[in-house]
C-alpha cells in the first residue's frame, strides 16, 4: 500500500502528464525509451512490465503510457529524465522531478 505522500505524488503526476504537448509525446517517449534501454541502472521488473505491455499496444503516447514510462525512467535515471523533459518544454514535470 502507498504511503500518503508517495499517493500525492502519484496524483500529480498523472495530473502534470495529461498536459504534456501532444506534438511532442512521439519525440519525448523515444527518447525515455532510449534513455531506459541505455542505462546500467535497474529497474523494479513491475515498471518494465508495464512499459512493455504499453509499449506492445501501441499506448505509450497516451496518459497512462507516459505515466508508466516516466516512473520507469524516475526509478533508473531521474536527472536524465528530467533533461529529457526539460527538451520538450514539458518544464512542470521537470520540476517536480527536481522537486
């Protein structure tokens, strides 16, 4: 079960990625597809999972897509993934990456 803080930010997040750009979900998710595939660090088997499962569908540009992804690239690469965002102009998730 989640603690009380780790809920909240779960509800921001979801909140902050349904404003990321349209236009821009394609470019930013291969880059955090790259970013994830690259790294040494490892990832909790649950986060890959639902990427792949996500990924295979075709989903990953959706709000849910994006959320599963960005938790997966927060668990292995959290500075890089907010760099990646910072790219995108998707600055508000950057910010709350960085906290």
């Amino acid at each position: 079960m989640l603690f009380a803080k780790e809920k909240l930010a779960a509800l921001e997040l979801a909140e902050l990625v349904s404003g990321v750009n349209p236009k821009v979900r394609g470019d930013l998710v291969e880059d955090l597809i790259s970013m994830v595939l690259e790294t040494e660090n490892s990832m909790p088997t649950e986060y890959a999972k639902g990427v792949l499962h996500l990924w295979r569908r075709g989903k990953l540009e959706t709000n849910n897509g994006l959320r599963a992804l960005f938790k997966a690239a927060l668990s292995v690469e959290p500075e890089k993934t907010a760099e990646v965002c910072e790219k995108y102009g998707c600055r508000e998730v950057a910010e709350f990456i960085k906290g």
